[in-house]
C-alpha cells in the first residue's frame, strides 16, 4: 500500500496498467488483424500450463501426505540442533579436531 491506496494485481504481480500497456504493444507488434488468433493461442498455452502447475501441486501435496502418514520426516538429530545445551559443539574455522 502506497500512499493509502492499494495496488490490486491481477496476474503474477502485475496490475491493470501492466496489462494495458502489454496488450498495445501487442496490437502495435502483431496488428489488429491476427492480435485475437494470437491471443487465442496464448490462452491455450495459458490453460495448459495451469493445469499442469495444479497436476503437480496435487502430486507434491500427495506426496507430502504419504510422508507424514509415514511417522515423523524430520530425523531425531536434526531436531536436537535447535535444542539448546545440544551435543554439538562449534569450532572457529581452522582448529584441528585433536585440540578439543
């Protein structure tokens, strides 16, 4: 929010000015004339790539399931790091391991 007003965006971030500035650069480069059959053809691609962003969403988020039904994914001495008084110890770079 800038300025008390609120920018809404339409599409990856991008707003209706965005959008507008876009399609007249599209018209100036492609014509009026074949701006619709191209148009037709970006919203296919467009289609297909969304189903395809859902398809492996559906699959990480079937997958991350399955992970869990499984037991716990993260490991026993990964979660002791974050312990405080843990087991392990740090060293400045270039201390040898015999000096401790």
């Amino acid at each position: 929010m800038l300025l008390g007003v609120e920018r809404r965006t339409i599409l990856f971030g991008i707003g209706l000015t965005e959008l507008l500035l876009i399609f007249v650069i599209a018209l100036l480069f492609v014509g009026p004339k074949r701006l619709p059959g191209v148009a037709r053809s970006i919203g296919r691609v467009w289609g297909q790539l969304s189903d395809m962003s859902r398809q492996f969403y559906a699959a990480l988020t079937d997958a991350a399931k399955e992970q869990n039904a499984d037991g716990p994914s993260v490991p026993d001495w990964l979660s002791d790091v974050a312990k405080p008084g843990s087991s392990i110890k740090v060293r400045p770079l270039g201390e040898d391991d015999d000096k401790t």
